[in-house]
C-alpha cells in the first residue's frame, strides 16, 4: 500500500481528501484547504542521491574558480590558468552590516609554487576603508592547485580577483 492510499485511509473520514499532481516532479496530497503534504518523486530523489555521492567523491566539483596570472620564464611572460580547490568563508564586517553597507574590494596576489596565496595586497576599493581587512583575510585562505607551465610548478604573479560585498548575500 502506497503512502498515498495510507494517508487517505488515515483521513477517510475527512471529505476534502483528495490527491492530485503538481507537475512530474512532485505529488501533493491534500487533507485540508489549510493542510497539505508534498512528497517529491521517487526517480528525482534517486536522481539527487547519485549526484551527491558522486560530488562527495570529488570527481565533478574539484576547481572552484579558475584565475589568470602570469609566470615570467626564459621566453618572457606567460599566462598561466590558476585553478581554485578551496577557501575559507567571506567575513562580511559587522560595522559594514549594521550600516547596510555594499561595496567592493580588487585584491591582487601571487600563487606560490604549492598552490598557496602570497603577497595579497589591495588594489582598489570602493568605499575605502570598510572592506579591506576582511577582503585580505579571505584571499589568504585560498588554496590552488600548484600551478604548472611545462610540467613544472611555477610562482604565478599579476593573479586579480574583485570581491563584491553585499549584506544580503
């Protein structure tokens, strides 16, 4: 007996027992004008739980971002693809909150030879003085791929990121 025909059985004595279908992807289930229960499709749960575990297992979501710098080498400057694996959250200042303050902060930096963030410094910011701290903060907790230029890990230097700050996000 499906959980449908056990809700019904439950409810048999109430009159607006009714079931209907809200699209393919769910299915509604109404005791009441002020009640209802929604369950969603089985083959779309299913579909969800694949795609977690395959998430899980790191096989799709690996590169969070990809940056450009540059590496000088024997044959001069060259751009190199910088890709972010992780980084710790966003502190939005607490002052900024309060005031409702939306801004944004360019932060300029180099990726070292493993991967992580070196010489982060602020190249603009607008307004000045709100955001800046916490901008440099997050930068540092990046960490990259070691990025590679003929199959050797390099420094990569002129790396630009903006970071917009927003109090409802």
């Amino acid at each position: 007996m499906s959980l449908v025909e056990q809700l019904a059985r439950l409810c048999k004595d109430h009159k607006s027992v009714q079931t209907s279908f809200i699209g393919p992807l769910s299915k509604v289930v109404g005791l009441s004008l002020k009640q209802r229960l929604v369950f969603p499709n089985p083959l779309l749960l299913g579909l969800l739980l694949i795609a977690m575990i395959l998430l899980s297992q790191g096989s799709l979501a690996d590169v969070l971002a990809v940056n450009v710098g540059n590496y000088a080498s024997a044959d001069g400057k060259v751009q190199v693809n910088c890709e972010l694996v992780g980084a710790g959250p966003l502190r939005y200042p607490p002052k900024a909150r309060r005031f409702r303050y939306t801004g944004q902060v360019i932060v300029g930096f180099s990726v070292a030879e493993d991967g992580s963030v070196s010489g982060a410094h602020i190249v603009d910011a607008e307004p000045p003085g709100i955001f800046e701290r916490s901008a440099l903060s997050h930068i540092r907790t990046w960490k990259y791929n070691p990025p590679k230029h003929d199959g050797e890990n390099v420094q990569v230097d002129d790396v630009f990121v903006r970071l917009v700050f927003q109090p409802d996000r």
